[in-house]
C-alpha cells in the first residue's frame, strides 16, 4: 500500500479542523489493530518515558493523561508555533521509537489516526481531567485511581483534582 493511500482516510477526517495556539485538545490515540502493549508494566514505563520527554511535546503542554492496554488520552494544551497534528505525531513516534527498541520490534505501534476534542471555553478543565484518569476506574482495571500506575495530573495538590 502506497504511504498517501495509507494516510488519505485520515487527512479527511482533519480536513476543516484548525489547530489553535493556546487551545485544549483532549486527545485518544488507538494502539495498531489495539494491540494491548502497555497492558506490560515495563512497556508502559516506557511509553511514558517516551512521552513525556520534552522534544516530544515540544512547545506544548501535557496536563493530563492516562495509559491504558491499548490506547491513551492526552490533554494537551498547544502552544505558539506547533500545530496539534504534529505534537501528536511527535509523541506517537516518540513512543513508538522507545517501545520498538527495548521489545527489538519494527513496524508501527500506534494506529495511523487520533481523536480530538477542542475544549470550549465554558468546559472545566479539571472535569476533564477526572474524567481522563478515571478511564482505568470505568474499564474495571483498578478500584482506585491510586492502584493504577499510567496517569498523571498537572492538578495533583490533593483535592483539587
């Protein structure tokens, strides 16, 4: 399959979309085929590791995410000059760099495609924010979001997530 045929399904669904300097994306990006990896603690670790490294973000902000077997969300705050589809396609490749060589595999980890969600005005970013790491809660991983060990906050001061 040619490489633009690959990503032509995808390039539909952003078209129209803009990408805003200083808006908030919640974002879910989809394992290939969900192939549960981080379903593994250590491969987890290391997508984390991935992810959060600042080149892979580079100029925005992580404030919010979750790990899960086969898919992550992210909420993302962009900043000035780099649009959303390529924060994504930075920690995407990121991630799949790290995890490809400490499993000495090729080929893609992540699915071509992601969702996104602009946040509005109105929405309360710490509501989101539960809603994000409370996905391994909903999915009967864990009892307690603390048992859990693939999320993060920047709300993390006790009770003001």
């Amino acid at each position: 399959m040619h490489v633009e045929d690959r990503f032509r399904g995808h390039r539909a669904l952003r078209r129209g979309r803009v990408s805003l300097p200083g808006q908030v994306y919640h974002v879910t990006v989809a394992t290939r085929d969900r192939n549960p990896w981080f379903a593994n603690f250590h491969v987890g670790c290391e997508a984390v590791r991935a992810f959060r490294q600042p080149a892979a973000l580079a100029d925005a902000r992580l404030l919010a995410w979750v790990l899960m077997p086969d898919h992550a969300h992210w909420l993302i705050e962009l900043g000035p000059r780099v649009p959303l589809e390529m924060v994504v396609s930075r920690m995407k490749a990121a991630t799949g760099v790290q995890v490809n060589r400490m499993l000495a595999r090729a080929g893609a980890l992540w699915g071509p495609a992601f969702h996104d969600r602009a946040l509005r005005q109105e929405d309360d970013l710490r509501s989101v924010a539960r809603y994000i790491v409370a996905n391994p809660l909903r999915a009967g991983l864990v009892e307690r979001i603390g048992d859990y060990p693939f999320w993060d906050c920047v709300w993390l001061d006790g009770a003001s997530l």
